[in-house]
C-alpha cells in the first residue's frame, strides 16, 4: 500500500498582526506566536483520512525548518501520521530558504524513502509562493494535482478535483504523484490530549540541512518590504440619495 510524505511548514501563526523590520528586510518573527501553515494541517487531515480508509499505509511528515519545528511535525503526528523527518535549518538562515530549496529536499527525501505521493499545502501563507508543489514534481518528474477539493485514492491511481478560475476541474493522475491541498478539500481535526501524548513517542529523525547535499545557492534576492498602505476611511453620507449623486458625479454610475 501506499506510502505518502506530507511537508508542514513552520509559519508565523495567521492571528498575529504582521509587522516589518525597522531595517525593512523582513517581517518580525521573534517573540512571535509560530505554527503549521494552515494549508498544511489540511494536506496533513486528507493522509489520516486517507490512511483511515485503508488506501494508504504510512504517513511520513517531513518539515524543513528552525529546531522549534518540530513542535509543527509533533502536531502533524498527534493528528495521526506516523512518523517525521526534522530537516534542521539554523535560525539564521530559515528567512533565506526559498521553495525551489525545499522542493529539491522534498524530491530527495521522497526518492530516498520509496514514497508513493506527496501531499503539501496550496501555498504558505508567510512567503504566498504557491511554488513548492509545482516545483517538487518537476524534480521528480511526476505528474501534479494542484489547488485539489477532492482526492481519491484507488489502486495506481488518483482523482483531484481541482479548484481553477472560473470552476472545477477533475483530473486521474498516476502514482506516484504531487498533490497540493486548497481551502475546502477538508476540515482539520482537533488533537485530543491522548494522541498529543502518543505523538512525543513517535520517531522524528533529525536531519542536518548540510548534510542533504542540496544547492542552497539563493536565486531570489528581497529588496525591501514595506507595510501594506494605510487605507483611507471613507465618507459616512446621510442617505441613498446622496451616494448615487456622488456616484454619478464620480461617473460610476
Ligand atoms: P510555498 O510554495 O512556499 O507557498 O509552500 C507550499 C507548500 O510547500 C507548503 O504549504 C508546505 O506544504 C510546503 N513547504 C514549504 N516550505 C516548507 C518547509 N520549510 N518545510 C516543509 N514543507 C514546506
């Protein structure tokens, strides 16, 4: 049966208020609630589905980040995959780790644990990149479900209904093959404390990022970032009528 790798990444946590560097380099990530990229915990609920239905056998989760990631690949396993691979990033360098880096260690490890299918989020929601999915296939050479609602598993195969502008699209791709979880493929499960429990004793094997042999050579280089601008309030009118005189005078109407 199937073998499938889900990839968690450590994210700023989506309720915190974004603010930049003074030095405009980045945003400000000390001191800052972390945790699983939102899509992940998706890609990560579909494989325990997934598994609970008896299509696949092991669920592998692999994160690529700072030594407190593994609190991300703990939560992966509490909600039921089996076991991790911590791909250690010094701090330092975690802001410079780009997708076309990740994606080259996601095909490794995929080719070096015989896995059958990877599942990742559409996108990471602190870089917006939607590339990683893309890009990890292409180093593989397997065929991608991209932005999917739906996944079946059968035998060699699987159906992605895929979200695209303007509707949905199903498509039957061979396996192996990468798939990236969208908003309404599923609903995350909550972790109860028991499995919490269970999860400290599965087996999260650590793994130097240097010792991966991947160029990590940037090929994207941040100018600058800067605070989204102010959006200016705008006018309370009295009544109806006034706003479709304002607009017509705005010709908007
Ligand atoms: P991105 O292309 O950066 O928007 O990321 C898309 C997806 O790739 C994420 O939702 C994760 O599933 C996966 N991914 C990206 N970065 C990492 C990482 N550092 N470790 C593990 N998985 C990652």
């Amino acid at each position: 049966m199937a073998k499938v790798l889900v990839g968690v990444k450590r994210v700023v946590d989506y309720n915190v208020p974004i603010m930049v560097k003074s030095d405009k380099t980045g945003v400000m990530t000390d001191g800052v609630a972390h945790s699983m990229n939102p899509f992940d915990e998706i890609a990560v609920e579909e494989a325990v589905r997934m598994k609970e239905k008896k299509v696949i056998s092991e669920i592998l989760v692999v994160s690529c980040g700072p030594p407190r990631a593994e609190e991300e690949i703990r939560t992966a396993l509490a909600m039921g995959a089996d076991w991790g691979i911590h791909v250690q990033v010094p701090e330092k360098d975690y802001e410079s780790l780009q997708p076309i880096h990740v994606s080259k260690i996601l095909a490794k490890l995929a080719k070096e644990n015989n896995v059958d299918m990877i599942i990742l989020g559409k996108q990471a929601i602190d870089d917006d990149c939607n590339q990683t999915a893309q890009m990890t296939a292409g180093y593989l050479d397997w065929p991608q479900g991209t932005f999917a609602s739906k996944v079946e598993k059968t035998d060699g195969e699987v159906t992605v209904l895929r979200e695209i502008d303007g509707g949905l699209e199903n498509i039957k791709l061979k396996i192996p093959a990468v798939i990236s979880a969208d908003l309404r493929l599923n609903e995350p499960r909550y972790c109860t404390l028991p499995k919490i429990m269970k999860a400290k004793k599965k087996l999260v094997k650590k793994v130097p990022i240097a010792e991966l042999d991947v160029d990590l050579t940037p090929r994207m280089e941040v100018l600058r970032v800067d605070e989204p601008p102010v959006r200016q309030c705008g006018p309370i009118l009295p009544d109806v009528d006034t706003l479709i005189a304002r607009l017509r005078e705005a010709k908007l109407l």
